[in-house]
C-alpha cells in the first residue's frame, strides 16, 4: 500500500513522533493506521501515545443534576464557532434536563421528548432540525447517561468540553474534588478490578514487545512484562492514582475519599468528541502527494 504524506502527518499528529519514524512504522503496518500507532509505541514508548488522545471534533457536554437524579450529554457539531451559539447551549442544556427527568432508552427516544425552544417544537427533535436550518450547519446527540439509583450526585464541569457526573455517598466537597480530579487525570475506571480487559491486553501486548527487545532471559522479562501492567492498573485507575489537590503529592484518591469518609460508587466521564475521527484537509499534503504521483506516473 502507498504511503501518503497525509497519512504520515496523520499519525505524527496522534502521536508526537519524528516524521520519518511515523512513515517506517506506516511503512511496517503496510499503511494500517492503529497498527503503526501500536509499532511506535514499543520503539518510543509511551512519548507516542501521548497525544493520541487528542480530539478534534467539536460540541459541548452539558448536565443537570436535582437532587439524586441527574444526567450528563455530550451535543456534536461542526466547528467552534457553533460551541458559544446560544441557541446550541440552551439545546444542550434541555436536553441534559430531559435526560435526568425521562431517562430515554435511546437517542431517538429522547429527541421524540416534548420540548419547544426559538419558534421550534413540538419536540426536542424538531428544535434540533429547526436550528440545523437556521444556523446551518450540522449538529446531533451523541451518548448520554441518567443517573436516579437513589445515590447522592456531584458534577465537574471544565469549560463545555469536558463532564463528570460522580456518584457517591458522603462528604459533597470531596465529591466534587474528585469530579475535579477525575476531569483532570481521566481514569479508565474506579479501580483496578474494574479496568476493561482489552485494555489491559493491549498494554500488556505492549509491554511485552518492550521487553523482548531487552535481550534478558525470560524470567526477567516476565517480571518486567508484569511490572508495566501493574503500574499502567495503578494510572489508570481512579481510587489508584495521586490526587491531584494532595498536599504531599502522594495521597491517593481512594486515601483522600476515606479521610473524609466518602465512598465513591461510580462516574461518567465525558471528552467531546473522544473516538470521533474527523476528517482534516491538509491541501498542502494533498498537493504534495499529488505531485509525487504525477512524476512517478
């Protein structure tokens, strides 16, 4: 497969990596995007992962919490500029109401809800189709999560594009610091028991890789292996990691919610746009890699 410029400034963007390294790993993966990104990340470590995280397509995540009922949104849309619309905010602010106060099976379900706004209506799907016209450009319900388990409920909020919703039992303010934390640090979940398994094979696929180019005997290389799970279990796990507000600097959040006396049942954490890849023009590689197969024509 022919390896593009795009395609290596692509993978340069997600992972920080010189050019030429991104286009031998490109060149390796024989041009299959997760692949190389996964190559690059046993040769440079994790500098390659780094910013494979950023997210490029834009919307806001609203919520609405009353009492222990709540709901927490994340509302798509085109460019920024649509992010500060009024009308777009009051949108995604409604929506998390009626998410909270109806708890809807599905996005469909929660657009067929009552809901009039800007001359539009009977249904929050119809306001969303009269704004797509009237500001003209594209937006859309991506995920949502209602919250009525009887828990008591704590939101973060970081700008628009970043929302926790934490359930808990306890102290308020060390909820919501920990809402705060949780925005901060993204932990992939509460504690170490609870990290997905995929995720934990990856890493572990990783680190294994990283250690047989060690040359060391096996055993060793075993507890290498091991040691790396064991500590990637301990960053990405939220009752694992320092809390961000320690004093010391290495409190644990699940240290920190005991000293208060605060247990911590569950959270949502919502980053606009995570997983939506977005298409960018990059006219400057296009015409590169036009002029590349014109002389090789």
């Amino acid at each position: 497969m022919a390896i593009t410029a795009s395609m290596v400034a692509e993978l340069r963007a997600k992972t920080d990596a010189p050019m030429m390294e991104c286009k031998k790993a490109l060149t390796e993966a024989d041009g299959d995007m997760a692949k190389a990104e996964e190559l690059l990340r046993v040769k440079l470590g994790t500098k390659a992962g780094k910013a494979a995280s950023r997210v490029t397509a834009e919307g806001v995540v609203a919520s609405f919490i009353n009492g222990t009922t709540g709901g927490l949104i994340e509302v798509n849309c085109e460019t920024d500029f649509v992010t500060k619309n009024d009308s777009f905010l009051a949108l995604a602010n409604a929506a998390a109401k009626l998410v909270a106060e109806h708890n809807p099976a599905s996005v469909e379900a929660l657009g067929a809800l009552a809901y009039e706004q800007d001359s539009f209506g009977p249904t929050l799907e119809d306001v969303r189709k009269g704004l797509i016209g009237k500001i003209g450009e594209n937006m859309s319900f991506r995920r949502f999560k209602q919250y009525s388990a009887g828990a008591q409920l704590a939101s973060y909020l970081h700008g628009t594009r970043i929302g926790v919703v934490v359930e808990f039992d306890g102290n308020e303010t060390a909820a919501k610091d920990t809402a705060m934390h949780i925005a901060a640090m993204k932990p992939v979940a509460l504690s170490s028991a609870d990290v997905p398994a995929d995720l934990i094979a990856k890493e572990r696929s990783v680190a294994e890789a990283k250690a047989a180019e060690s040359g060391k005997p096996a055993d060793i290389v075993a507890k290498m292996v091991e040691g790396s799970v064991q500590k990637y279990l301990k960053e990405v796990s939220l009752l694992d990691q320092v809390f961000v507000k320690a004093a010391d600097g290495k409190q644990t959040v699940g240290q920190y919610l005991k000293s208060t006396n605060t247990t911590v049942k569950g959270f949502t954490l919502y980053v606009v746009g995570e997983g939506i890849e977005k298409k960018v023009d990059d006219f400057a590689a296009e015409v590169a890699a036009q002029v590349a197969a014109a002389k090789g024509a």
